[in-house]
C-alpha cells in the first residue's frame, strides 16, 4: 500500500508533544502536512489515538472528507462538527467535537499516533461521527495511509 508521509512542525518524529497540543495546556491542535495522495483519491480522513491509554485505544481526533487537495491542516482547528473545507470532526474519547489533547496519567509517556488515510470515497457521515463509524465506512477503500508519532508523560507525584 503507499505511503503517505504526515509531518508537524510542532515536534519531531517519536519526541514529546509540546504542553500547549494538550491538555495541560491550551489543547491546540498541532499543524499536520502531507504528501500528495495517491490520483484516484477522493478524501482523506484523520484518526488521533493513544494505544497506551489504560483499558483501552483512546481516541483523540476524528476528522473526515477533508478534501483530496488538501496538504495540510493549520495549527488550532476549530472543535467544530463542519469545517469550511468541507470535512467533518468526529466525536473523541473525551465525549467532545474535534480534538483532544493528550492527558495520560501519571506514570510513563504514551505514545499519540496521528494517522491520515487517503480514501477512494467521500464516507458522507454526519459531524460527530466516532472512530468505530468511521473506520466501518473506509473499510476497503484506502489508498494509501501515514502516521505520525509523538509521546507525551507526566511525572508520578513524590507525595
């Protein structure tokens, strides 16, 4: 399958994601940029999640049908269920629209992986779509997918 390659200027591959892209501090979403999908694309779509969190994959980002032509997303997407792209936001762990910055317990870093797909369909799926819903509806068409990584801990408290 090809390969996208998904990059941030807001930290390096497999570093920490800096306070202010969590929730610790002003839960901004980080500005991603891609290479070009493959020519038959028809949208992309944006998976956020923690593989580490405790129970369970904690879902931190959903958004969808962002147009083929898009190569990036800025810094701070507005937690709004329609975008003026046309994409949608889905609905994260934390119950909310958009995105959700990392807040693992205290203990050791957990990894964030940022995962973009590009899709041979639009998916139509209203705004607040969750990630199950999602990847039902792209499931057998994805052309060509990257990931990002970043990790982010918090200290155990010595009390």
């Amino acid at each position: 399958m090809p390969t996208l390659r998904l990059k941030t200027s807001a930290f390096t591959p497999g570093t920490e994601i800096p306070v202010p892209f969590t929730r610790d501090g002003s839960d901004t979403s980080p500005a991603l940029a891609w290479s070009a999908p493959p020519e038959n694309t028809r949208s992309l779509a944006l998976i956020a999640d923690d593989p580490d969190a405790p129970g369970r994959t904690w879902v931190h980002w959903v958004l969808y049908d962002l147009p083929p032509e898009a190569r990036q997303l800025p810094e701070g997407i507005p937690p709004e269920g329609a975008l003026t792209s046309g994409a949608r936001q889905g609905r994260n762990d934390f119950g909310t629209i958009g995105y959700g910055g990392p807040c693992p317990p205290p203990g050791p870093a957990h990894r964030y992986y940022f995962k973009l797909y590009a899709l041979d369909r639009t998916l139509g799926l209203p705004a607040g779509a969750t990630r199950a819903q999602v990847e039902r509806a792209m499931r057998g068409h994805i052309l060509a997918q990257g990931e990002l990584m970043g990790r982010y801990g918090r200290a155990r408290s010595s009390g």
